[in-house]
C-alpha cells in the first residue's frame, strides 16, 4: 500500500504528534470514546440544569420571573464560554487539550454545586413554609454554577469538531460517513439527558438535591475517564495560530488598499505556491465573488514586501481572504437560529411554570415532576435522530438527488419551520387550561384537575425540531468553517443558543414590565391562574413566523466554500 494512502491527508496526527495512521486511528473506532464522554457529560449537565428553576425557587426562595432569568441568563452564558475554549483550541492548544483542561474547572463547579446542596453551612435552612438562604449561601451557588459554566465552555465547541475530526475529509468514504456521526452525536447527549430529566429529576425532587447534584457530578467524572480512555487512537488538528489575528490582518490589508483595483482575472491575486495551504492544518480556499471589497488585501503592490518577504499586515493570502468572507457569510445564518434557541429555552422555564400549575399525578402515589416532561422532547430526539438517518435521507436522496438528502440550509429550515407549532401547541394548551381555571374558579388553587401530559405535543414538536435546525447547525458550522476556524465556528453556533436565552430573558423582562403597569398582574405572574402565558407564546410563534421567511431569503443568498489541495 502506497505510503498516501496509509496516513489521513488532512493534517492530523496522533497522540504522540506523527501523522494520523488511518487503520489505526480515527473513524468510529475512536469516536465511541467520544459519544460516550458526550453523553456522560450532558448527563451531568441536564442532571443539574433541568430543575435548575426549581431549585431557584424552592432552596434560593427566589420568584417566578426572578428564578426563570438567572436560569436563562446562566444558561446563556454556558454558550457564550465556548468561545473561549474555541480561541484556546483553534490557537494554542488544540482541541483535546482544551477539552482535558476545562473539564477540570467542570468537575470543580459540579463537586461545589453539589457540596452548596448536602453540607450544613453551605445548604440554606428551610422550614415546611420556605427556606431561608443567606446572601452568602446564594453567591457560593452562583460561584459553583459559573464555574461549570466556564468548565463547559472548553468542551461544548471541541467535541464535536474533535469527533469530525477522526473523519478524513479528503476520503470519499469517511466524509459521507462523518454526516452520520453528527446524527448519532446529538443522540448520545439526549440519551444522557433522557437519565437527566427522568431519574434525576425524581432524586431532586423526593430524595434530596444533594443527592440529585451528587450524582451528575460522579457522571462528569466518569466522562473525563472515558475520554482518556481513547487517547491512542484519536486523530488531533494541529493548532493554526490565532484566528483572530489573521482576520485582522486581512481587515487592515484591505482598508490600506482601498483603493487598489481588484483584477478580473483571480488567478492574479496572492497565493503561496506550495499545494499545501501555509496555515497550519488548512487546505486552501478558492476566491468566491462575495465581499470584494476585501479581495483587496490578496492584491500585490510594490510596497507590500519588507526584504523579500510578505508583510502579513499589507499582503494576504486568498485562504486568508476565504476565512474572513466564510465567518461573514455564516454571521446571518447564525443570527437566524436565535429565535429557534429562545423558543427551545422555553423547555426549561416557562413550560415548567407551566407544569407546575397542572396536575402532576400518576395513578394515586406517584408524582412525576413538570421539569422531567422534557424527558419527551428527549425520547422525540431519540426517535427522530435515528429516522432522519435511516428512513428520511435515502427518501429524500430519491427526490433531491444530493448525498445527505436535504442540503443542510434545507435541513434547517425544515427545522425552523417545525418549532412554530410547539408555540402554537403550548399557546393553545394555555388557552385551554386558563378556561378551566375561570370556568371552575380555580384562581387559587395551587394545580388545576388537568393532567400535565397535555403538555407532551409541544416538548415532542421541540425534539422533532431540533433533529433538524440543531443537528443541521451542527453539520452546517464545521463543514462551512475553514479548517483551522472550526472550534470557533462551533462555539458561534452554539452562541445563538446563549442570545437565544438572553433574548428569552429580554422578553419577559420587556413583557413584565409593560404588562404590569396601573397595577395590572400582567402576563406571568408568580399565579400563572391569573396571568395570560398564552400571550407570551403567541408572542414567540409570531416572531417565528417572521424569522422562517427571513431565513428563506438568507439560504437564498448563501455561497457555498470550495476547498483545495491539502492540509499543511
């Protein structure tokens, strides 16, 4: 066998730094240490931040709105870190250091958060009407759960750029392959979540949070034992050098050149000689026709060299160039999964609320908690994932004709489209439940006699939805990325999750204040009996509508990258 085709031609190595061995590394041999690191990890995740509200509420004695934005605020920020890790990564250390590194600080905010639950001191004292936090119990609580959110902003971009990393894309066989891995990665972090959101939701909540913490905390360990575990046999991107500062430059280039003219003839334009790109772990990219002001700084001048050589900061590459116009290009498909995101942080607040309020019973002495339903919308991904593989791409492949059945801008908003009527479902589910409590005068009562299961259509539409715009987002943001951008794309993927909570935060901020004035109780108030819920989700399916027929043009508009030759 010819020494090429041996060794993978996309620039990874291995754990000892030689070059990735293709029979001995990488593909599904090393992925399944991944998956399962994954699905421990959101495991230990979920485990904690299903329930998060009501722990907020009931041990933190905080209110409605006030629980519902530190939930949705620190859920923000849990995807606002990756773009450190992401810098980290695709700089300095690499992905499967940066992963290693930050799921230290992981387990140390999970074992704190654990220890603010179970020991005397750090627990807050509670009586049968309320506990009692003190102001510093409640900060050691925040400490712990930002810590945990800086832990898994290492983690949260790396492991699925590091899982499609073990897939050669210079392979015809294994880049098919790698499309798959994205399906059956998202199925592993909703199998952790199935354990999450059933089991340990019952622990917190009729065994004991220190327990129900204590638990997810073992979890996190137990992934950082399985990621080890696959360290001989993982594929490894070399670092690039900072991104950040090659888009710089080529910002710079192009402003000092704004008046060069750009030829016709692209061929003219700054590129290195070699096939393989001079940025570490890059193939090349061909020039596109988007954006020409910056096709600016790959022009040569007389003064662009200093003793022979290229100044960085006056003359770049096309690649260079690609790089910058590719993070422009993925900037409005990003911002159009914001909405998505803000009705999928609905799961966590407001559908609890909601839950809260309704009838948790089943049979006479069990009593399943609101925060476990998204157990459904974790059983709908788990149905779906495997079906969209198995049944819904070769169906589709008949009719498009394109390899993964839908392009994945189509698989997106396929997705977008699917999450309007979650809205609609809850909204409606609202509307009825809000008749029986003015029907029956139950203003009062802590839960109305209507079994909280109406709730399962709207968490079952959100899993079906997500099978399409987050697995598709997933696929869309390392494929698109240039090579040596992909941890950072990752990460700005995953950002659309955290404006999503944050905007989910602004609403019912604006949405508090305005429909509070005179006096009024306004939408949410801390007795949704007497609120309109159903407003703030006829709300959202409204700005869904609206943000589905923007993404449409957005798709529309969208240039593919073409990459050639081979990884440096």
């Amino acid at each position: 066998m010819a020494e090429e085709d041996i060794y993978t031609k996309d620039g990874t190595v291995d754990i000892h730094k030689k070059p990735a061995n293709k029979k001995k590394t990488g593909n599904w041999k090393a992925c399944r240490f991944i998956l399962g690191n994954e699905c421990c990890e959101r495991l230990a995740y979920y485990g904690m931040s299903t329930n998060l509200v009501n722990y907020l509420q009931k041990q933190l004695n905080q209110g409605n709105v006030t629980a519902s934005n530190n939930v949705t605020n620190w859920s923000g920020t849990c995807y606002i870190t990756p773009l450190i890790g992401a810098f980290l990564a695709d700089s300095y250390m690499g992905r499967f250091w940066t992963i290693a590194s930050f799921s230290i600080i992981y387990c140390l905010g999970m074992t704190l958060l654990t220890l603010t639950a179970s020991v005397s001191g750090l627990k807050p004292s509670c009586d049968k009407d309320a506990c009692h936090p003190t102001g510093a119990q409640t900060a050691v609580t925040f400490v712990a759960l930002y810590l945990i959110a800086l832990g898994t902003g290492g983690i949260k971009p790396c492991v699925s750029s590091f899982g499609a990393d073990q897939f050669d894309e210079t392979d015809d066989g294994e880049r098919e392959t790698k499309s798959s891995f994205f399906n059956w990665f998202y199925l592993s972090i909703n199998i952790g979540a199935l354990v999450a959101s059933s089991v340990l939701v019952w622990i917190q909540m009729n065994v004991g949070w220190g327990w129900g913490f204590g638990i997810p905390a073992v979890a996190m360990a137990i992934a950082v034992v399985f990621f080890f575990s696959g360290s001989r046999l993982y594929r490894i991107q070399k670092p690039g050098g900072s991104p950040l500062t090659r888009i710089m430059q080529v910002i710079v280039a192009s402003f000092r050149k704004s008046n060069v003219v750009v030829p016709a003839d692209k061929s003219l334009l700054y590129e290195t000689a070699d096939e393989e790109c001079n940025i570490q772990g890059s193939r090349k990219l061909e020039s596109t026709s988007k954006f020409k002001f910056f096709d600016k700084a790959a022009v040569e001048t007389q003064t662009d060299r200093v003793k022979g050589s290229a100044d960085p900061w006056r003359l770049c590459t096309v690649t260079q160039v690609e790089e910058l116009k590719a993070i422009i290009r993925l900037l409005p498909v990003w911002a159009s999964g914001i909405v998505f995101a803000t009705v999928y942080s609905q799961m966590s607040t407001m559908f609890v609320l909601q839950g809260n309020t309704m009838d948790q019973h089943m049979g006479p002495n069990f009593k399943i908690p609101s925060a476990s339903l998204s157990l459904f919308d974790t059983l709908s991904v788990i149905f779906w994932a495997p079906i969209y593989d198995i049944v819904i791409v070769p169906l589709a492949r008949k009719f498009t004709g394109h390899e993964r059945g839908f392009t994945q801008l189509q698989r997106m908003g396929i997705g977008l489209l699917i999450s309007i009527f979650s809205m609609v479902a809850a909204g409606i589910l609202e509307v009825v439940r809000l008749n029986i409590v003015k029907r029956n005068n139950y203003y009062d009562i802590e839960t109305i006699p209507m079994t909280i299961f109406w709730q399962v259509p709207q968490y079952f539409i959100v899993g079906c939805a997500e099978v399409f715009t987050f697995i598709g987002q997933l696929e869309f943001f390392y494929d698109q990325a240039p090579d040596a951008m992909r941890s950072l794309c990752s990460a700005l993927s995953l950002t659309t999750v955290a404006v999503g909570n944050y905007l989910s935060t602004l609403l019912v901020t604006i949405v508090t204040k305005v429909t509070t004035r005179n006096g009024k109780l306004g939408w949410i108030p801390d007795n949704l009996n007497r609120g309109h819920l159903d407003y703030f989700y006829w709300l959202l399916a409204i700005l869904s509508v609206l943000n589905f027929l923007v993404y449409l043009w957005i798709a529309k508009w969208f240039t593919y990258k073409k990459a050639t030759g081979r990884a440096n």
